[in-house]
C-alpha cells in the first residue's frame, strides 16, 4: 500500500492529499530520509510525522491488503513517541 493512502487509512492524516503534501515537503521520514508517496509502506517500520507543532513516531504493526470497515486504525500501528513543540521554543 502506498504511505499516503496508508497514512489515510491509518488516520494519521485526515485527507490523502494532505498526507500526499506532506510527504513532498519532507515532513515524514524513515530513518532520517524523507519518504515519497509512492513508498510502500511494510510492517516495522518506524516513522517520524512532524505536524505543524508536535512530533510523533509510530511503528507500522500491520498493512492491510484492502480496505474495509473491519479495519481499526488503532491496531494499524503503535505510537513509540510523542512530542509538543510550544511556540514559545521557536524562538
């Protein structure tokens, strides 16, 4: 599955096209390297999402092969860390 329509499913972004935006701007990683949309997105990895003030990484658990309402998000992947940048830090 694509990361964008991963990311879609998954409701890590509310809109494919926005999740498609933010991976063109580099705002989605793996290891340190900023990822496509087209990346096919495999259980395992660990990615890093910078929202406009917080961080959050997520290791994917499972990638489903279609979509259905049986999906849960939740069981989709695990957040390992979340962090808020405050406003104030910028600057």
């Amino acid at each position: 599955m694509r990361l964008d329509k991963f990311l879609k499913v998954a409701r890590l972004s509310r809109r494919r096209s926005e999740a498609h935006e933010a991976l063109e701007h580099g705002r989605i990683q793996l290891n340190g390297r900023a990822l496509k949309p087209g990346y096919r997105v495999k259980a395992g990895d660990v990615l890093q999402i910078h929202y406009a003030t917080k961080f959050v990484t997520v290791l994917i658990k499972d990638v489903p092969e279609r979509v259905t309402p049986r999906v849960k998000a939740a069981d989709l992947y695990e957040i390992l860390e979340q962090r808020t940048d405050e406003p104030s830090e910028w600057l």
